[in-house]
C-alpha cells in the first residue's frame, strides 16, 4: 500500500494530488477512525488563508457531515488554535487544512485526535487502509445527518489562552509582526497589542495567493529591514499556519529556533521551572546550544528530525520544552503542538523579566558554523554500516577535539545522505565535510 499521511499529515497540489475527492474520502475515513459509534460526535475544521481552502472544507464537511458527525466550523485559525480549540470544546477530533510554509498551490489535511495531539501512527494507518480500501459506510438519514456549526468565539477563546501563559505584560516594546498572509494574520498582532506592546504589521493582508510569498519564517528579509527602519526591540516571523517563528533582535540579526530555546530554556532553569531539568532537540541542533547548557546540569534529548520525534521524546521524558532549528517550538504545559504564538510570547516575557535585550539574551548562544554535503548512493540505509565510513568519521571527531561533530543522515525522498560537519573554523569544516563525502561517495556512491 502507498504512504499517504506523510511527516505532517497529507499534502499535495490542491486539486490535483489533493483534490475535493480525497479530501471527501478523508473525511468520511477520519470521521469514522476517530468519533464513537452510537455517540452524537463533533470535530472542529479549521484553515489557513489559501484560496483551495473553502473547497477542501466543503469536501471534508460532506465527508464527516455524511456519518452523521457534526462539524464546529472556526475558519482561519493557526494550526496550533485547532489543537487547543479541538480540547476546549470537547471535540472527537480536529482538522487542520493548511500546508504551513508551503507555497499557495499547495494544501494540506492533517488531524488531531480529541486530546489535541497528532493522531498516532496507528490511527493514520487506519484511515488510510479506508482510503485504499473503501468500506460501505454507514448512511445515516433526516434528523442523524451531520450538522454544521460556526463557531463564533473559537479566536476570543485562543486569544485568552494564549495571553494566560505569561504572567507580564509587554508594556515598552515595540514588535513587528510579519504574518506570513496566513493564518496568524489578525491573532498575532491582536494579542502582542492586548498584552500593552506597541505593534507594526507586515504581510499580515493575505488575498488568497500570498501566503508566504516572500514573507513569513522562511523568507525573514523583509522582517529585518523592518526592524531597523522602525527601530524596534524586537521581529516575530511566522510561517502559513503559526506554528513556529523565527525572531529578529533589534540589530536586525535572525534569532532561530535554537537560540529561542536556549534563551527559554535557561531562564526556566534558572527559575526551577525546567520539568525535569531536560530539553528535547533535533539531531540537527546546532552544537552552539549544547554548550551552552553544558555547565549546567541540564539533560540534552536527542531525536530525529521532525515535531512528531521531538513531542514523542518529550512525552517519555516527562519534558516540557523541545524544538527543532526551524522555530517549531513546543511549550508541552501551555499547547500540545509548536505554537508560534505562544513561542512569541514566552520570548518576550524573559525580554521583560529579564529587562535585557533579544541580542544580549541571544549571546548566550554561540552558533557554530554548520557545513552540509549530499552525496547521492547507491543505499542511504546502509552508508553508517560502511567501515571506511565509520572510521572517518572517528578521525574527524578526534580532529574537532569536543568542539565540533560529525553528522550522517539519509535523506527521507531522495536517494542521498547528507553529511553535516559542525565545528569552529569554517574553512576547516569544508576540507572535513568532503573528506567523508569523498569515503561515502567512494564505497556507497550512486555514480560509481
């Protein structure tokens, strides 16, 4: 059987790979793995701002709707909204339509499960095998057929979630907001206003087709000149559906996900509120940070790549914070899922409590230069088992002597790995990252 859900639920060109039918099946598979039999069920629906959104939304009403599940209709909500508003209201489930950073042509169907986290493996395996493998589903009539309902207060109930998770006000700073023309448009600039900042917009007037178009998290020029034109403390980048940021200090200098948790990190240490001393980061955490915490007592979790790796990790832990580089951050005691929003705010609340400014709290970090290779192979499962690989490796490491590392990791859609050599001297990164390449190339290349 083909994958569907992928990493972050199901994606594709919409209307073409992700047509009005599949989302129609998704519907009716979803609604029927994820609501209870003989119970009157509900599962809220929210999108981000692109144009196929209402005709994904109506697919999927119709799919769920015909089951005899109602649907709490919320609109254009960031993705990490739905999961809090899915346990607010006692939802069976939770849809997001939205391909986050992805351009407009693009959408995207995932779920969430009643308790606001992404559904499990099992459960996306389950509605697939429906996809694949249609059943004769239950056609319920009059008075049993779904209903659709609009929710009205779903962003005044988000809005005061949200402003709940910090105790200070953000009175004296001056934010700019970039909103990616998506689905944090209105929320993010309304609750940095209501918590007292001063507050400029941009890219925050989606038309349908502009999301992330040279905007949002991963297109932070625009922020940057912004910051600096307007003089202001700080720059909060989202991506489509604000469930991460990318920050910019009042130099104008990109703040990542990596210096984000470092700076909450070791204020919550510093104050005992670091559940059980332990962060969760990426196999592609920038070196810089496990330093920075390397005098303290904290433990550093290690996953793949990937929100699903790191929540999964921080639920075994018992951990509280956890992210990834990309600015995917998740506060586990305020949402269940990255939450750019709520990121943004735990930022700026240290700024305050702290009374320093993003720059100074972000030379806590010192990001070491990153230098990455892809070498296509013949297998990429089976490069670390190579012992030529291995051996490399090792002389690189002892050549880094503890201030650096090295890195082999198989691509996910490509047949290639990628070998990321971290370390103090650029020019001495380049001369290591090809001197494995080369060994990898040599015993596992595709062109050989």
């Amino acid at each position: 059987m083909r994958r569907l859900f992928g990493t972050d639920g199901v994606r594709g060109v919409a209307n073409q790979e992700l047509s009005p039918e599949l989302a129609l099946e998704l519907g009716k598979a979803g609604a029927y793995i994820l609501t209870e039999e003989g119970k009157r069920s509900k599962i809220v629906i929210g999108k981000d701002t692109r144009i196929s959104g209402d005709m994904l939304e109506s697919a999927l009403i119709a799919g769920i709707c015909s089951l005899g599940v109602d649907v709490l209709l919320v609109g254009v909500m960031p993705t990490p909204a739905i999961s809090f508003l899915t346990r607010k209201l006692g939802a069976d489930a939770g849809v997001v339509i939205s391909a986050s950073h992805n351009p407009v042509e693009d959408n995207g169907i995932k779920f969430f499960a009643g308790d606001g986290f992404k559904l499990p493996d099992e459960k996306e395996m389950a509605i697939e095998r429906l996809i694949f493998n249609p059943i004769k589903y239950p056609h319920p009539v009059g008075g049993q057929v779904g209903r659709v309902y609009h929710i009205d207060n779903g962003e005044d109930l988000y809005v005061e979630h949200a402003k709940s998770t910090i105790q200070q006000n953000l009175q004296g700073l001056k934010v700019v907001v970039d909103g990616a023309n998506g689905a944090a448009f209105k929320l993010a600039p309304r609750i940095f206003r209501e918590l007292g900042a001063e507050v400029i917009t941009i890219n925050c007037e989606p038309d349908g087709v502009n999301i992330n178009r040279d905007a949002g998290s991963t297109h932070p020029e625009a922020l940057q000149q912004a910051v600096l034109q307007q003089k202001a403390d700080v720059g909060i980048a989202h991506d489509g559906d604000a469930d991460r940021i990318i920050a910019v200090d009042g130099n104008g200098h990109l703040v990542d996900g990596d210096h984000i948790m470092t700076i909450c990190g070791l204020h919550l240490l510093e104050k005992g509120q670091l559940k059980n001393n332990t962060l969760v980061v990426t196999v592609m955490t920038n070196l810089g940070l496990h330093l920075a915490f390397r005098e303290t007592g904290a433990k550093i979790i290690e996953t793949k790549v990937g929100d699903r790796y790191v929540l999964e990790a921080m639920k075994e832990q018992g951990a509280s914070l956890g992210g990834e580089q990309s600015g995917h951050i998740i506060f586990l005691e305020h949402n269940t899922t990255g939450d750019g929003i709520i990121t943004a705010l735990q930022l700026l609340a240290v700024m305050k409590e702290k009374d320093q400014t993003l720059a100074a709290l972000a030379s806590q970090m010192k990001r070491l230069p990153q230098l990455l290779v892809n070498v296509r192979v013949k297998d990429k499962n089976k490069v670390m088992e190579i012992p030529e690989v291995a051996t490399a490796i090792t002389q690189v490491e002892e050549k880094l002597s503890g201030r650096g590392r090295v890195l082999i990791r198989p691509s996910g859609t490509e047949p290639l790995v990628r070998v990321m050599v971290e370390g103090e001297c650029e020019e001495e990164l380049k001369k290591l990252a090809h001197s494995v390449a080369d060994i990898v190339k040599e015993k596992n290349g595709l062109d050989n």
